[in-house]
C-alpha cells in the first residue's frame, strides 16, 4: 500500500522512510508542502496521507480540509511535534482518522498508519481522555459565563475587533481585553481564534 508522507524537514522524511522501509508492504511518497501534496495524492491515491501541521504554505489542517474534499473516503493522520490536545482535538474535527506525535515510539507510528490504513482510527488512549476532559471543562466554563462575557464571545465570534466591541457595549477597551482573557482562561484557549472554535462547538455562540 502506498502511504504520502507530507512534511517539510528533511530529515522527518529520511527518518519515516527509513522507518517504513521495515514494513514491506508499505511505498512512501513524499511531500514537502501541501501543493506537491495534492499532486501526489491526485495521482497515486495513497491508502494513508501522513500529514505534519505546520507545512510552509497552507496549514496541515487545511490540506487535509482539501483532501476530505477531493476524496471524502481519505485516510489521513495528523503527524505533530505537540501533544497538546487541542492540536489532537482540531485534527480530529477536521477529519482525520489518526494523531501521532513526533516523539511517540516508532512503532506506535507504524501501527497508527496500519490501524487506519484497516479503515479505523488511532488515537493513543491517554490523548483520547485528556480530548474528553477538554469538552468537559468547556461544557462547565459555558455554565459559569457572565452576561458581559457571553455578549463579548457572541460579538468575537461574529467577526469583531475588541475596538468594536467596546463601543458596542459602551465600555472601555480595556474592559473588553480584561474580559477576553478571562475567557481564554476559562476555556483553556490560547488564542482568540481557538476561543472561537471552542464556543461554536459549545454552541454557545
């Protein structure tokens, strides 16, 4: 079976090459960004796409939005420096079947890519509690919202700048970043834009 391995270092892709040379019934293809990507996965159709997140000109994320839309059947697994498990999280909302972080086991590796190669998914069961106990603590932040926080999370998620939304609701800008970073303590959100994402899952917005 044919497996696309799509990242852009070099020294990844020698490595899983070396690797899956040991598993006989695997041929690699390599990328190094999401346009070659495509390319390769448009001719070959591999039985598995192995896709690094950050690649040098879309993201892994959105390569594999693209892919699930050319081929609505892809195997693909997200391939990561970071165990966060938002990154785990995102890549299986996306649509990936799989999450392997570049500093699991080797074999667990290989046996990712067999698992959905078999048309199911891998994902390590630590990562998968550690996913759950994200929704949970999402679930219990939506419940503890205050007004003012809930209206400024509604007013983000529809596009507006905090400078906006200050006016808006006719408080001072420095209010509304106050109350954006107690959002993103509440639902565990790094940025702004994983703020977003956890709210629209929530559906609180």
């Amino acid at each position: 079976m044919s497996v696309l391995i799509v990242d852009d270092h070099p020294i990844v892709l020698s490595g899983a090459r070396a690797l899956l040379a040991e598993a006989t019934e695997m041929r690699v293809l390599e990328a190094r960004d999401a346009a070659r990507a495509q390319e390769l996965y448009a001719a070959n159709h591999p039985k598995v796409a192995v896709i690094d997140i950050n690649l040098p000109d879309i993201s892994g994320f959105e390569l594999a939005r693209r892919l699930l839309i050319r081929d609505p059947d892809a195997r693909i697994i997200m391939f990561s420096m970071n165990d966060d498990p938002m990154f785990a999280a995102q890549a299986i909302e996306c649509g990936a079947r799989g999450y392997v972080s570049k500093s699991d086991d080797p074999e667990t590796f290989i046996a990712a890519i067999r698992e959905v190669a078999r048309g199911g998914h891998s994902l390590p069961t630590e990562m998968a509690q550690k996913i759950a106990f994200l929704r949970i603590g999402a679930g219990e932040a939506a419940a503890s919202l205050t007004a003012r926080e809930r209206e400024v999370l509604r007013l983000l998620a529809k596009g507006k700048s905090m400078s906006e939304i200050a006016a808006l609701i006719n408080v001072s800008y420095k209010t509304v970043a106050t109350t954006c970073a107690s959002l993103r303590t509440k639902f565990n959100a790094r940025t702004p834009m994983q703020l977003i994402r956890i709210a629209v899952e929530q559906k609180i917005v």
